[in-house]
C-alpha cells in the first residue's frame, strides 16, 4: 500500500500525463491536489478546523478508493483469491487512516494521537513534502519514499519551521 500511495501522489496528484490529460476525474485531482492543496499549505503547513464536507481537497473518498481497488484486485487475483479480496478493505482502511492524519496534520483539532511520536514523525514527513514537493509523497507509511530514493532531509531552516508548528 505505501507503494501505491506514493505512485499515485507522484505520478497522478503532481504531474499532468498521459492519463491527467485524458480523464477528467484525474486532472480534477490534479488540480486539487497540486495546484489547490499545495497553493494553500505551501507557507502554512497548519490552517483553522473546517466544516465537515468543506474539507474535499485534503481529504480522500473512501467509496471512490473502494472502486478505483477492484480493477487492481482483478490483477491480484491471477496470483491471490485472498488478496484480491483483502486489497479493496486494505485500500478503504488506508483511506479512513490517511484521512484522519492528514486532516490533523492540516486542520488541527488535537485528535487522540496528535501528540504520539509516531504521529510527529509522520507529520514531519509530511512538512517537508509541501516544502519539497518532489520528495516525500507516502502520508501514512513512508517505507516507499526511502526505498524509491524520494525522501527529503530537513535542513536548520525546515527544523525550525517545525518546531513553529510544533511537531518537532
């Protein structure tokens, strides 16, 4: 799964290809996601709650995640009935985890794990992402971003911006 996520964050939700530019639900999260996410969060890492149901550009669907999982269980299916079974439920529990993290990583309101390590580890990760959009696309298990060459080092001035923000 952090090899899925991070694919899709890199090659759907920052670039405009060959699939961008020929389904309009993907340049739809393109431009969410790249344009309007990252416009927003790339001088403030930390906004205001919002409203629920105002909150779609950082937040994923778990119905569509539920749906775009099928054709790939279809593929895992040639190999596992059980995993083609599984990557669906694995796909909308990735969904519900990233949703609730990164909704407190961008619109704080002191959820139960805020302050867990392995939350701050995680939000520190995701920090440098909006600083380095090239780098460090995984939100929730990063193991992808360390095995794909795409994790970014905090320099003193990034240390210092989250301590500001206080996940450091």
């Amino acid at each position: 799964m952090s090899c899925v996520e991070h694919q899709v964050h890199r090659k759907l939700m920052h670039r405009q290809g060959f699939l961008t530019r020929r389904f309009a639900a993907l340049e739809t999260a393109f431009q969410r996601h790249a344009v309007l996410h990252h416009g927003q969060y790339s001088k403030v890492f930390r906004d205001e709650p919002v409203d629920s149901g105002t909150d779609r550009g950082i937040q994923l669907n778990m119905r569509e995640g539920f749906i775009e999982s099928l054709p790939f269980s279809l593929v895992i299916a040639c190999f596992s009935y059980t995993g083609a079974i599984l990557f669906p439920f694995v796909t909308c529990a990735h969904h519900f985890i990233w949703n609730q993290i990164h909704l407190e990583m961008h619109k704080p309101e002191d959820r139960f794990f805020a302050h867990w390590p392995a939350y701050k580890f995680l939000a520190r990760h995701h920090y440098l992402h909006h600083r380095y959009p090239n780098k460090n696309f995984n939100v929730v298990f990063p193991l992808a971003d360390y095995v794909l060459g795409t994790n970014a080092r905090a320099s003193e001035a990034d240390l210092e911006g989250m301590r500001t923000e206080g996940i450091l």
